[in-house]
C-alpha cells in the first residue's frame, strides 16, 4: 500500500481477477488480471512477500520443454510496487543463449474497491492498443498499461502481451510493467469523476469511504524514524511493521496538501475515517506532532460551523456497536477526541502557533460537548447522548467527554480563554453521578454498566469498551487527569481487565465470553481489537497495574508474530490454549491504522513517558516489572528533537538523548 495506490495477490503474484486481486488507484481497480508465462507455462512461484508496505517481491522458476535434470535454468523475479509499476525479470544460469517466450496476460473491470471489496466486481472491459501497452476505457475513466521494453506482439482482444527474449548465458532481461489511470474531467478532490457515481453505502459490513485522488509525490513521513533494541526481537520487527503499514496509509489532505493524515485501514476505509485518524495521531505522538498537526488540521476543516444543534461537531459514520446497543457516531468520538489531542499534542511539543490556529475549532467541539449535555428529554441525566440527541449514554462516551473537558479546561488556561470553569465544573458533576449511575454492585465486586439506555436503564454487559475509562488524559508536570473512577473501581476494573472473561490470552475480546450474545468474530461482540487493547495496556500501566498491563502485553506480541507482525485491526476472540494461534477475522482491515499505532503505543507505554514540554520537563515511569526484558527506544521525538530512552531488565529508565534544557520530573 501507498495510498491513494495498492495492489493486491495471492503469493504467486499472479493477478486473477479473483477475490480482491488487482492494481488499485483512487479507488478503482485499474488492473485486475496480471499473469506471466514463460515458455508458455505459469513460473512455479516458490516464495512471495512483502519487502516494505509498498512493495512485494515474488521469486518462481521456469522449465522449458526437453529440459533434463531437476535444476531450473530460468529463474523469475517480480518486484510489484504499489505506485502501479512492476519488474518481471528472468535471469538465466545456463552455459548457452537461451530464447524465452514470454505472455502477459492483461485485464481490467474499473470496478470500485467498495463493490470488489464484498464480490460485486464488473465484467471485463474491452482493450485497445495504447503505444506500448493496452487501454480500457469506461464512462469517466480509463486504465492504461505501458511495457518496456514493447512487445513484440499485442493481441488487444484476448489482453496479450508478447516478447521473444534472448538470455545470453548467465544474463537476465527485465520487462517493466507501468499502470496508470487517467480521468476525463476532474472534479473535486476524493470524489469519482464525473460521469462515475460512487454509491453512498456498498452493501456488507462496512462503509467504504472515498479513496483521495493522488495529488503529486508520496508525502514524507510524519514522524520521527523511531526505532526499538528489545530482548524480545519481536517487538522491535512489530515497531518496524507496524511504522510502515502506517506510512502505506497515510495520505495528505485535498483540501490542505500540505497536512496529512493516516486512512483507516485496507479495504473498508481507505480515506479519512475521523475517529481513527485522531486515534492514530495521538498515539503516534511519542514519535512527534507532525501527524497530530495534519489530522488535525484537516479534520477542522470538516466541522460544522453553522450555527445550530450541531455546530462544532465534526462529521463521522455511523459504527455497528454489537448485539446489545444501537450503532454508535464515530463523529461524536472525533469530536470529543479534537481537544484532546490537541492537548497532549501540546504537551509533547506542538508548536504555540499551531496551538493557537487550532483552538477555534478545539473551542467549537467543547462548545457542542457543553450543549449536547444540556439538552432537554425524557431523561438525559447530563451524560453526553451517543448518537446525540436521543441516546443511549455509552460508557465509553462519557470517559471521552470527561477526559475532554478536563484537558480543554487546560487548553482554555493556555489561552487565557474563558469556559474552563464550567468545564471543570460539569466533569466534576459527571465523575460524581457516573460512580452512583454507572456502577453496578455484584458479588464479584462490581463493574461500569456498558451503557444507560435513553431512559436511565443500566446495561450491565462487561466489554473491552470499558478499558477507556483508564484513559485520562495527560495533564501538566506528568500528571494524568482524574478518571470518572475511583480507586476502589480502577482497581475492580483492572481485575476485569486481566481475568478470562476478558483476555483471551492474544488481547482483551470485545465481549465478554459470559456474556449473552458473546462471538468470537463479533465485530464488537468478542472480536478481539488491537486498539482496546493498547488502550487497556496503556491505561493500566498509568494506573500502576504493572501485572495485568505486562500481561496483556505479550498477548498482543504473540498474536502479531502469528499475524507476520501486521496485525489486522480484530481477530477473533477464541481464548488461547497451548497449541493455538490467533484466528483471522474474515472482515477485518489489514493492514489497519489504529492497529499498526495500537501496537507501537503497547511498547511505547512501556516505557511510561510523560512529557511537560511548555514545562520543560519530562517524566519517565516504565513498568517495574519489565515485561519484555530491557528496551532501547531510539528515535522518538519530545519538543520537535530526538529523545531516547533506555529500560533495564529490572524496569528502570535512562534518558539518553533529549532536547537541550528539558529537564527529567519526579
């Protein structure tokens, strides 16, 4: 992947026009049969995989007719880029001059990735013969394919590409592949051209969000190469993965080229997905602010600036939400996270200037937060509505809602703006009526209620959605901010956390395995989800549950050596046994964004920083217990320069590289 291009095979390499085989590119499949002969037999692939997020590399061996012994003269190499190029080069070991017939085998449908995405592909176009290629053409646009060196022969009506290549002993002869799409009419930016309509919901389980046009080179990086030495090695290749399945996605904004964000996931949500990008950037922040700047910035430019009931939200789908709950807004969760992250954005070093131009919109999402909660209905309580305006009150909601008003109080001191009191002030009545409202007394010793319906019912399903209530927020001088928990519950919940209900033993599952309507492959009823799970490891680490966090830690690890250190975004939640490994789930983005920043914030919270850099200070409070041996973090990034930290077997911390005169806090 490197958005707004992918590609996509099997492990031969071979593009069959079957499943989700194909070139891709702004959202449409521009090849979707590529296969090579040679001596008119398919290579026998004997290896096939990915070398970088954008790139796979497949190796075969060719046998020609009357060919004596068991050693292959002819060996094939095939180097596919996601750009839309491809090298196909035979290398030949023979003592003599070899000539090798070779057929390429070309065909598109221009289908949409949503509509291939859940079986509903095109019929196959037409080719025509383009200089040294082939064309396919359909209402708006059209695919073409250029070859060097050209062919000797093009059969346009059966797709055909043709080469007589003469391999002098021990030489090779590459044939480049080159795929382009071109649109008749451009309209805006990351929508279909004209004459094409892209369908506002494609029928399966997910949304497909618009892919954005490319526009120019791939961006650089947002973030700082950092870079991870683990006892465990496979932490340092589950960084490494996880870094670039991120830079795959990323994507830069239409409206604002210059800002960038990171896309949801492949195939489901390839464009910007509001809540999971913010999630992404604020879990990228150990790495710098650039990403958190971008989102940011583009996501402001989304929200809703008339005035009216839902003036300062910012857009977002509808979410299934599992058994027992209508769907939830993923725009409510984006709006509430925007001030977060600009919060802890600042704190970890964003830029005063940045700052400032952002606070507007930040100030617009507190504003609606205050409004929403102050509605009149049947019953409201003063929780905030999830979908707003009739409910119900999700658990998870009001911790996103409290940890936001809290840190937005902080943005408003910063400012010297108005409205931090009564932010302050309504989290204060939030935590006080959660504890009596939300938390349900059992013989077990209690546990949140997943969620209130819209007449104050308690619905007491226990879910991974709970692990968000330890996520507070980053406060000044290392603090975290109170949680609508106290000790006792943060305590009770941390045991949920880590008993078997929960931990499969690969990640915490959506849904509890007691509970009714529990499945394994449940998108939010037992799926397990890489993101809660680094919530949940990174909010128990804070909490000072070295155990349980260690424990949900290795769980993730394990599962992703499974994965070949690409999580997908869930798995199913099968509890582990000691012959097991993880079990795929069929619909899950893979790669996906909040699982790739998931897994670098599991490690990262192991090293517990918590940077004050407005400040200048910074705190370091790794888990005691070590629970991946010693770690190296090289890399990262406090106030815009590298920082470096180093966690010995017995969980202390060594700063060992950071910006002049930041300062290491109590």
């Amino acid at each position: 992947m490197a958005l707004p291009g992918l590609a996509v095979s099997s492990p031969s390499g071979q593009l069959t026009g079957q499943g989700l085989d194909g070139y891709y590119r702004d959202g449409l499949r521009t090849l979707s049969h590529c296969e090579v002969r040679a001596a008119g037999e398919e290579p026998l692939v004997v290896q096939g995989r990915l070398v970088a997020a954008h790139r796979a590399w497949f190796v075969g061996t060719v046998r020609r007719v009357g060919e004596r012994g068991p050693d292959p003269d002819i060996r094939m190499e095939r180097l596919r880029s996601a750009d839309g190029s491809e090298q196909i080069t035979f290398r030949s070991s023979a003592t003599r001059p070899l000539r090798l017939p070779v057929e390429i085998r070309l065909g598109t449908d221009l289908a949409e990735l949503g509509a291939v995405a859940v079986g509903l592909g095109g019929t196959g176009l037409r080719a025509a013969v383009h200089g040294s290629g082939l064309r396919w053409s359909a209402p708006g646009a059209h695919a073409v394919v250029a070859a060097t060196p050209a062919p000797q022969d093009v059969l346009a009506s059966a797709g055909l590409l043709c080469w007589e290549l003469d391999l002098p002993p021990g030489g090779h002869r590459t044939i480049e592949l080159r795929v382009r799409l071109d649109h008749d009419v451009d309209g805006p930016l990351g929508d279909p051209p004209a004459g094409r309509r892209r369908p506002s919901r494609i029928p399966g389980p997910r949304t497909q969000a618009p892919v954005p046009r490319a526009r120019g080179d791939r961006p650089p990086r947002p973030w700082s190469p950092a870079r991870l030495e683990c006892d465990d090695h496979r932490a340092d290749d589950l960084l490494a993965g996880s870094l670039d399945d991120l830079y795959g996605l990323l994507i830069r904004d239409s409206a604002g080229p210059m800002d960038t964000y990171v896309a949801g996931g492949f195939p489901w949500r390839c464009g910007l997905a509001p809540a999971e990008a913010l999630w992404t950037a604020r879990m990228l922040l150990p790495l710098g602010t650039g990403l958190a700047v971008g989102t940011l910035r583009a996501l402001a430019r989304t929200q809703q600036a008339t005035p009216g009931a839902d003036f300062g939200l910012i857009p977002g789908a509808l979410r299934d939400a599992g058994p027992h709950a209508p769907p939830g807004c993923t725009g409510i969760e984006a709006t509430l996270l925007f001030p977060t992250v600009l919060a802890e954005a600042r704190r970890w070093g964003l830029p005063d200037q940045d700052t400032e131009r952002l606070l507007p919109a930040a100030e617009r999402c507190l504003h609606w937060l205050l409004s929403t909660t102050g509605r009149t209905g049947p019953w409201h309580g003063g929780y905030v509505p999830d979908p707003a305006p009739g409910g119900p009150y999700r658990c998870e909601t009001q911790a996103h809602a409290h940890r936001a008003a809290l840190l937005g109080a902080d943005l408003l001191d910063t400012a010297g703006s108005s409205g931090a009191a009564a932010l302050r002030e309504w989290a204060a009545d939030l935590r006080a009526r959660f504890r009596t409202d939300f938390w349900l007394e059992d013989r077990a010793g209690g546990r949140p209620a997943a969620l209130l319906t819209g007449d104050g019912r308690p619905l007491p399903h226990l879910g991974s959605t709970a692990a968000h209530l330890l996520d507070t927020g980053l406060l000044g001088g290392g603090t975290l901010a109170p949680g609508l928990l106290d000790a006792a519950g943060t305590d009770q919940l941390a045991r949920l956390l880590g008993g078997p209900a929960l931990d499969t033993g690969w990640g915490l599952r959506g849904l509890g395995a007691k509970e009714s309507g529990y499945n394994p492959f449940g998108h939010r009823s037992g799926a397990v989800r890489v993101h809660e799970t680094a919530v949940a490891v990174a909010g128990l680490a804070a909490a000072g549950h070295d155990k349980a966090a260690g424990a949900l830690a290795r769980g993730v690890l394990d599962a992703a050596e499974g994965f070949g250190h690409r999580l997908p975004e869930m798995y199913a939640g099968e509890q582990r046994t000691a012959d097991g490994a993880p079990v795929p789930h069929p619909a899950a983005c893979r790669p996906a964004a909040v699982a790739a920043a998931g897994a670098a914030q599991i490690l990262i919270a192991l090293a517990g920083l918590r940077p004050d850099v407005p400040a200048g200070t910074v705190t370091v409070r790794p888990l005691g217990s070590a629970p991946l041996g010693a770690m190296q973090f090289t890399g990262l990034s406090v106030a815009g320069q590298p920082f470096a930290v180093r966690i010995s077997r017995l969980g202390m911390g060594m700063v060992e590289a950071a910006a002049d005169g930041l300062q290491l806090g109590s």
